[in-house]
C-alpha cells in the first residue's frame, strides 16, 4: 500500500512540474547562413523571397534571398514540398537543416523540412524575369519594385555601408554631427532655384498678411550656413542630410532631392586643410566599402562599368592634384579638341571643362582653386589679390563625374563681409551672419559633398537617378 502512495505523491509532483519545452528554431538572415563554419546547424529558419526554383524528379532547388547579401542560399528539399505558390518572387519561409554543400561552387546548403509561402507572386504580371539580366533603363520605369533586383539591392547596400563608412570617419576624426534644419529662410548658393513652402490647400493670402512661418520658407539648399554657427561654438562639425534644388531638369546629371556631406574646421586659414580632410574623407569611406561590400562593388565592375575597377584603383593610390582655376583655363584654351562652351577667364568650369581637365591630369582627381571672385557666393574668403580678383575656393573633380566637392575658406573679416553684403542688398537678411564675425571670429573653412555623386565616382553609374531609392522622375511623388 506504501508503495501505491508514494506512486501517486510521484505522479502528482511530476504533473505539477513544468514540462520541457520545444525549443523555436534559430531564425538566420541569408548573409548569417552562407558564412556559418560551425556545421550542421540543427533547426534554423530563413525567411526570404525566391530568386529561383528548379524542381527535378527526386529533389527540389531553390534560391532564396533577404537582401543581406548579393548570394542567395541554395535550399534542397523534398519535391513533395513543391506548391503551386512556389515560384520566382515568392515570399517564403523555411525551416530545416544548415549543412556543408557538396556543390564547388557554395559552401553550405539548407535542407528543408518545411516550406511555408508567406506571400505569393504573380509571375506573369511581375515585371522582372529569372535569369534575365534587365538594363538600368528599363528598371528605372519601377521605382516601386525596382529594389528586388540584384543591381538595386547591390547598390542599396552598398549606399547603406557609405553612409556608415562617412559617418565614422568623422566621429573617428573628432567631428560633432549637427542636424541642420530641412526648412529655412536661407538660399545658401544664391542661385534662386529654391522649393518654396506653402501651407496645402491654402486659399492665396491677401496683401500684408504674413506667411505661416512670418517669412518666405524654402526646402533647403545647403547646411553650410548653420554649420557655420555651430563652427563658433566645435572646432570640427559635419551634417549629412536631404538637400534641395528647384532645377527644372531631367538630365543624367540632375537630382531634385539629393544627400550632401557637408563638414565645417575652425582656426584654419589654409586651404590645404581643408582640401586635405576631402582626401582623406574619400579615401577612408572608399576603402571602407571595397571591404564591407566586396560582390557588391564586383558586380557593378561586372555588369556596369567594366573600366571603372582600374579607375577607382588610380584614384584610391595617387595624391590628388592641385591646379589654381587659371592653370585650368589655360590648358583648355589649349586643349585639341573644341568645347560646347568656349573656356574663358572669369567663366564658369562647365562639365565638359571639368572631365577633360581630370583626363589631362591622368584620370586622378584634381583640385581646382582661386577661382574668381564674382563668380562665387558672399561668404568665401576673398583673397584680396590682382589684378586677377580672385577668392580662396576649391572644387574636386573626379573621373566620369566632374565636380565631387565644392569648398572654401569662410570670409571670417567683418569688413570685407560688410562691403560684400552692401553691395548686393543682402545686409539686412544675413544680419545674424555678421554677427557671427562680431562675437569671437575665427577663420574657418568647410567643403560639401554630393553623396550621390560620390557613388556614381565609386561606382561608374552614369545616371544619378539610379543611385536614389527613389527617383524623382516619373513616379516616386505617387509612393
């Protein structure tokens, strides 16, 4: 009878203990996957879209990919696991076995156990194909769909580990990182091709009434101005955000919405510091993303841009070149060939001026410097020189792209800054610069960079609309 009790009081503590519990399978991300050493991986589960399927008679390929890597990892399954939901594009989760592939050309491979359709696709109104290597021209008419190709998704990454790489070199260097405002009063580059803002569905404000912001608001157009506030208060601090052109433009070269890099350096009265910070910018965030997205950069030198490999590798070795801006228009003006735009003194570098001068300097990049006065915005230093009147500016041209950077030295003297104001009407506006000047003034000196631009150099795109997201031009507004 003893031993019925002490059965039961056993049963009774056992059912009253929790029971063990089935451990979820480890969720992996493709990139996780293809670089596991430690195999086999018991139970694991990726989740992706199917880049292809090939069903044979007693086995089941697939390719599927989450957008961590330009690989996709090979899947082999039961082809009692084929559904009909199953196919190219398809959302899908597996569950299975991580194993060592005995194929040459991959390193491991998921046994499936169970495939889940999460999202089917319609294979026949999806507009990219399997197999089929679709031009950037005919991508482009997708802005919506266009990141499920290798080619966006190569470039997505890639721009995501530029950011980084840009953000770390100056965080790595010192600098404070400032958010400028998006909205404000200032036109930066005084070109005038500005996005006023306006309340929507606004009936017309009458005469005298005051706007909603009690002055004319545009999208802005540079940091540069509120950097150099900043730069009174850091020695070193940079912004990287959305900037604005109202250029009414649907060239290769243009961008309505676009990212600028922009860094400002206090008690500096050189240039060359400043142009020195632009090197090494460009070094540092180049050689940082050849080595965290390697196939990445391997694919666009594959398929985009065959020459650019040994470009890029040119201008990541040599020191860049110096030349003033009338060194520049001198070798124009001897130039064999003719341009568009008759290179004259006191004109403006047009592209066509910019690509020849990187091609006769040996497709290295250049700086050009001291370009000439009236040709330039009110805050750059004026070098008080002649009889060629000229200011202490700087632009990086770079191979296949033209200008990268534009910078200077500020103009850190009050009564120069006066003069300059007075003379274009535009004291009054730009009263709180000035007093910038008043308060502890320091010389100083900044530089911006068009971060698109800097992917089409690294790159070889030709077209900038393919290194946004979203393009402009003709659909995103509707997304």
């Amino acid at each position: 009878m003893f031993g019925v009790r002490g059965l039961l009081r056993a049963l009774r503590r056992c059912s009253s203990a929790p029971c063990p519990k089935h451990e979820p399978a480890a969720r992996l991300r493709v990139r996780e996957a293809l670089e596991a050493r430690e195999l086999p991986v018991e139970d694991v589960k990726v989740q992706g879209w199917v880049r292809s399927v090939r069903s044979q008679k007693e086995v089941l390929f697939l390719h599927i990919n989450d957008g961590s890597s330009l690989e996709s990892l090979q899947v082999v399954a039961d082809p009692s696991l084929k559904y009909r939901d199953l196919n190219f594009g398809s959302a899908v989760e597996v569950q299975g076995k991580l194993l060592k592939s005995l194929h040459q050309k991959q390193n491991v491979e998921l046994k499936a156990e169970n495939i889940r359709v999460v999202g089917p696709c319609d294979t026949v109104m999806f507009p990219f194909k399997p197999r089929e290597k679709h031009p950037l021209e005919y991508i482009r008419q997708f802005p919506h769909l266009r990141c499920r190709t290798n080619t966006l998704r190569s470039l997505l990454r890639v721009r995501s580990e530029a950011t980084a790489a840009i953000h770390s070199f100056f965080q790595e260097n010192g600098y404070v990182h400032i958010h400028t405002p998006v909205i404000t009063s200032n036109d930066c580059e005084g070109g005038g091709e500005l996005f006023q803002i306006e309340t929507a569905n606004k009936v017309k404000e009458p005469e005298g009434e005051s706007h909603f912001f009690d002055v004319p608001a545009f999208l802005t157009v540079s940091g540069q101005l509120h950097l150099e506030v900043m730069a009174g208060a850091f020695t070193q601090v940079f912004t990287f955000g959305p900037t604005f052109r109202a250029e009414n433009s649907q060239s290769r070269r243009h961008l309505s919405e676009f990212y600028m890099v922009e860094a400002e350096v206090s008690f500096t009265e050189s240039l060359q510091d400043i142009m020195q910070v632009i090197e090494d910018l460009f070094k540092t965030a180049t050689s940082t993303v050849l080595s965290r997205c390697p196939h990445e950069v391997e694919f666009f030198y594959k398929y985009v841009a065959p020459a650019q490999k040994g470009r890029l590798e040119q201008m990541l070795k040599n020191k860049f070149l110096t030349l003033s801006y009338t060194e520049a228009v001198d070798i124009l003006k001897r130039a064999p060939q003719t341009f568009t735009f008759k290179p004259e003194w006191g004109q403006d570098l047009q592209t066509e001026h910019e690509k020849y001068l990187v091609t006769h300097c040996g497709d290295v990049p250049v700086f050009v410097i001291n370009y000439p006065y009236d040709l330039k915005p009110f805050y750059m230093r004026d070098n008080d020189d002649g009889p060629q009147h000229t200011v202490a500016a700087v632009d990086l041209l770079v191979p296949g792209v033209g200008e990268l950077c534009g910078g200077s030295l500020r103009e850190e003297r009050l009564h120069f800054l006066q003069s300059r104001l007075q003379r274009l009407g535009l004291s009054d506006t730009y009263q709180w610069y000035l007093d910038l000047r008043k308060f502890g003034s320091i010389p100083h000196g900044g530089f911006g960079m068009g971060f698109e631009r800097y992917l089409q150099c690294i790159l070889g795109i030709s077209n900038i609309k393919d290194v946004m997201p979203f393009p402009r031009f003709p659909h995103s507004c509707l997304l």
